[in-house]
C-alpha cells in the first residue's frame, strides 16, 4: 500500500510535503524544463513587492564552504506585472501557490499587498517575508501598524528586521490578518536570540504556520583586494552549511508553538529533508540545491515514499516532531 505523504499548512492540503523555497525557485518557469511542477506539495514564488525593484549592486552571490552568500535585495518585477506575466503560468501548474511578499521601507505594503492577493482565487496562502536580511524596515510603518491593529505599545523599529522583534512580528502579522482569509505562512529570520518567541508572536497574531528558516547574515572576505565578496558587504548564508542551526530552531519553535513549521535551510536529498520533519516540521522547503540540481524537490518526494515503505510508516504525519531523546 501506498503511504499517504498529505499534510496540511492552514487551510491548504499539499499532496505531499515538498516545497521550494522563496527565492530559489524563481516563479516555477525556469524549472518546468527539468521537472514535473505537477508533482511538488507546494510552489513559493521569489519575493514580490509592490513595486518593481532591481536589487541590490553586484556581486551579488558567492560560494562558501557548504552553501552560499546571496544579497539579490528583493530584485522583482512588483505585485501587479507578477499579477499580470508570471501568475497565469502558476494557474495553470494546478498545485498550491504561495505568494511570498515583502516590502523595502513600508510595513503598510504588506497589507496592501495582502489585500490584492486575498482577491486571486488561485492564490492559495502568503507568506509574509519579514525576514529578508538584505532589507531594512524604517521605524515608522511597524510602529503605526502596532497601535493600529493590535493595542500593543507603539513600537520604533530600530533598523532591525520585523522578525527580530516578537512586538513587531506580532502588529505586522495581526494587520495582515485582518485583510486577508487566505492562509498565512511567516517566514522568521534565524538572526535572533530565541526563535520560539517570535514563533509564538506569530502564531498569536494569527499566522497559520511558520517557515524557518532564512538565511543567516553573514560576510566573505576577498583576502587579496581586502573587499567584501558581496557588494552589500554583509549577506545571506544558506545551504547544507545552515542545516544544523535551521533543524535547532524547527525543533524548539515546535516545542512551543501549534500551527505547523515549514522546515528550510540546507536540505539536499532525502536524509536532510527527513531531518527537518523528525524535528517538529509538517513541511520542509528546498532552496538552495535547486541551483545544483534543478531535479531535487521530485527526488526528495520519491525519497520520502521510499522511506516510509522502508520503515513501514503508512502515514507521514506520524514521523512529524517523532525525534526520540
Ligand atoms: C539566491 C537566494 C535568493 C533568496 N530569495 C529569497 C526571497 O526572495 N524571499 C525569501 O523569503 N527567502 C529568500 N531566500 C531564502 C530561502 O528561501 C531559504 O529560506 C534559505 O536560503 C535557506 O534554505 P536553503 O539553505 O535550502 O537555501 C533566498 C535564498 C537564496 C539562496
């Protein structure tokens, strides 16, 4: 018999677990070459803002040892030529799509954003991107937002993240709440102290489930010309360099939250994707393997049905958080 790989993230079913992650998979064109798009649980478009932007100086990527730097800065072509070039051929792919969103300055965006998109039958969630290390949030919007939308003391938003901050985190996803049914997934930086508090801010705000994680602010040095290798100077690290810090924190915002986790940072085959799920995630994103091996997500679902075969799992919900200390 064949196991059942369904689960749930809010009120969409995924097929099966698989996703990939914000960013790495562009919008799904790029792939439908080397794969069968058909065949992913979930599909999680490159970041939009509301308007167009370009990015960031290059360059803009480098490799380090076991994964990468990238600063792209959030480079797309804003949410209404998204609407209007790259979400028809998403339509038509027939698996959920996530609709990854962000803003460069203006917390409000996000709800504008989120309005539009609750109005797009075929968009199945969003999730709210307050992670991006390459972007800095200006103080105003989030402190606006906090007194708005949630009684919570106005808060100034030093130049830190939105996720960086449980109060900010929390007024952010509680007014996109209020405009949007859709599901609502948070994406959390892995730049923090304790992760299970912002997980918590956005669970109690009204976040359906949380990805973790985004990448690691880091910096790579050219020893010869003593420059950054990344015109931004700092950047994000990602990649199977990550994947132990990521599996960490899946694994203590599960002890403490109950929406489900979407688990990310560094999964390159099956062992890796499994590692995530043991640890507390419902789902895993693959991100940066996608650039080595553009068939990997497809590989990791065959894995997965091989390995509860294997162990005679008939339901892959029962391997969730199943990690034994
Ligand atoms: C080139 C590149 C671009 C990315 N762009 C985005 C983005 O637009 N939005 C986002 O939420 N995450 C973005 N990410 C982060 C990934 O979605 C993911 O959280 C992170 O890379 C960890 O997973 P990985 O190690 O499997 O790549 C990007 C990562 C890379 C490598």
């Amino acid at each position: 018999m064949q196991p059942k790989l369904s689960v749930n993230i809010g009120k969409i079913k995924l097929k099966n677990p698989v996703t990939v992650a914000s960013g790495t998979f562009g919008y799904a064109e790029e792939f439908g070459d080397f794969i069968n798009l058909k065949e992913l649980g979930a599909i999680v478009t490159k970041t939009i803002t509301l308007k167009p932007r370009q990015g960031n100086p290059p360059p803009r990527t480098c490799e380090t040892p076991a994964g990468m730097l990238n600063s792209i800065g959030l480079e797309n072509p804003g949410l209404e030529a998204f609407i209007r070039e790259k979400l028809p051929l998403l339509k038509k792919i027939g698996v959920p799509i996530i609709v990854s969103i962000s803003s460069e300055d203006d917390a409000q965006e996000f709800t504008v954003l989120a309005r539009r998109l609750d109005k797009i039958k075929e968009v199945a969630a969003i999730e709210l991107n307050i992670s991006c290390p390459n972007i800095k949030l200006a103080s105003k919007p989030v402190s606006q937002l906090a007194s708005l939308s949630t009684g919570t003391p106005a808060h100034r938003h030093t130049g830190k993240l939105i996720s960086q901050d449980p109060n900010s985190t929390y007024a952010l996803v509680k007014a996109v709440r209020k405009v949007t049914q859709k599901t609502i997934i948070t994406k959390l930086s892995p730049n923090v102290t304790d992760i299970t508090e912002i997980a918590m801010a956005a669970q109690n705000a009204g976040s359906d489930a949380v990805s973790l994680i985004n990448t690691l602010t880091a910096i790579s040095i050219d020893i010869e010309t003593r420059k950054p290798k990344i015109a931004m100077v700092t950047a994000g690290l990602s990649g199977p360099a990550i994947r132990p810090v990521a599996v960490r924190m899946v694994w203590e915002a599960y002890q403490k939250i109950k929406i489900p986790i979407i688990g990310m940072g560094g999964i390159i085959d099956i062992s890796s994707a499994l590692e995530f799920i043991i640890a507390g995630a419902t789902a895993i994103s693959v991100g940066t393997a996608n650039f080595i091996n553009p068939k990997v997500s497809v590989e990791i679902i065959e894995g997965l049905k091989e390995y509860l075969i294997k162990n005679k799992i008939k339901d892959i919900r029962t391997l969730i958080g199943s990690l034994k200390i």
